[in-house]
C-alpha cells in the first residue's frame, strides 16, 4: 500500500481593527503579538484524511461549516474522494 502525504500551512492573523471575542465587549485588534497559523495534513491512501490545526482557542460550529463546505467544494477536491466526515479540525491555544 502507498501514501501520498500532503502539508500545507498559512499565517491566519485577523487584520489590525477586528473586533476581537472575549470578555470585554468593545476590542478591536490593535497590534500583532505572535503571529498565528493554521497548519494542514493530507493523507491519502486507500482513504484518504485530511487533518486541520490552528492557533485559536475555540471555533464555533458555523466555521466548522465554512471550512468543510470550502473543502468539500474546492477544485482539487472534485479530483478526490474525500468526505467531509474524514476531516478532523483542532484548535490549540498559544
């Protein structure tokens, strides 16, 4: 059996003025302390996965929603055979 391994990885920093969540209600991005990332792990084999990890606390459901649909809709996903349901999404504090 043959793999074929995959790796892609991208800075995700929200830009300067976005209103940030938390627990103050007014706070806007004012400066960049440590860049963030999102990192991407595709594997594919007899099935294929695909494995997502970004530099956030939490995500909420309706992103969960805009990545799976992105993937399930992109162009190089037409020429594989990866289901949604083989993505698996982590998020990490930094």
């Amino acid at each position: 059996m043959t793999a074929t391994i995959g790796y892609a990885f991208g800075n995700i920093d929200c830009e300067l003025g976005t209103q940030l969540a938390g627990f103050n209600a007014v706070r806007p991005c004012t400066s960049i302390h440590k860049s963030l990332y999102a990192r991407l792990l595709l594997i594919r084999s007899t099935s294929d996965y695909c494995f997502i990890q970004m530099d956030t606390i939490c995500i909420d459901d309706d992103f969960l929603d805009l990545i799976a649909s992105r993937l399930a809709n992109s162009e190089s996903r037409k020429k594989t055979s990866l289901p949604v349901l083989r993505i698996l999404i982590q998020v990490r504090a930094v």
